[in-house]
C-alpha cells in the first residue's frame, strides 16, 4: 500500500557521484557499482555527519533532467545531504526549495519504489490538481525503517 503525503521544504544541497540513465538496467548496474567500489560506504560516512536533516536518509537517490523532459533519459545520483564536508569524487548542488508529494511503500525496495512511482503518475498527480514541477525527483531511504522507501515528487498547484 502506497501513501501520500505533501510537505513544504526549503532548498537544500546535496552532494553525491552521478551516472547517465538510459535504461532501466542503467540504475541496478550503477548501485552495485557504487556498492562495490565503496562510494556507498563514503556516502553514508558524510550523510551521518548531519542524520540527513531534510531527508532522515544517510543516501538517496536524485533523477535530474538536464534538457528535455520528455526525454526519458537523464542523470542519476547517488547522493546524500551536504553538510561542507567536500570531496573531490562528489558534485555538490542544490534541491530547489519544493512543495513535495511524497510516496511512502513498504517491502523490497526495488518493487515498493517501482509502486510508489506507479502510483504517483498513474493515480494520484491525474487527480491531484498538481503538476509536477521543474525539480528533481528524490528516491528516499528513512533510516528510521529499512523496509521504507519513499519517492519524492516536486509538484506545484
């Protein structure tokens, strides 16, 4: 089960290590790469320096349009909270402040994203009187529960 909820956050940065999404396979291949060469391991590191104040997540994922949104291309970030902790394999910038639909599922984490987007596009933004708005999309892991993960739309009225 999918739930929503919309919540006002200002702008906030980010910092993390990207890769150019065309395929699906694209973001499986790129997790287990960053797992295995331990930039997940760093990421946490810096994210645990400030608990993730915005997000509560050590990492998340950031899909960043760069031209043209009905490209279904784009990059995808592994990031986490930046906190003025710099390192030279990260990029660091800002998630404009937002008004954000966040889609919270609970189970394996690939299947209760791929349903927490399901139900962002095919349901809820149809009926919502939102758009989506011109900001990334976050894909969040609560710390506070491992079996959560939560898809954060930046919507305007």
């Amino acid at each position: 089960m999918v739930t929503v909820r919309l919540e006002n956050k200002p702008a906030f940065d980010v910092t993390g290590i990207k890769t150019w999404i065309s395929k699906v396979e694209d973001f499986h291949n790129f997790w287990s790469k960053c797992h295995e060469d331990g930039t997940i391991s760093a990421l946490k590191s810096l994210g645990s320096q400030n608990l993730g104040e915005l997000t509560k997540s050590l990492i998340f994922g950031v899909s960043r349009v760069e031209n043209d949104p009905n490209n279904r291309d784009f990059y995808f970030y592994i990031a986490t909270e930046y906190a003025g902790n710099d390192n030279k394999n990260f990029e660091t910038f800002t998630i404009p402040a937002s008004i954000w639909a966040i889609f919270e599922s609970k189970g394996d984490v690939s299947q209760a994203l791929f349903e927490a987007e399901m139900y962002a596009f095919k349901e809820w933004l149809p009926s919502s009187g939102y758009i989506h708005a011109k900001a990334p999309e976050l894909e969040v892991y609560p710390v506070r529960d491992s079996e959560i993960v939560e898809f954060w739309l930046p919507v305007i009225k």
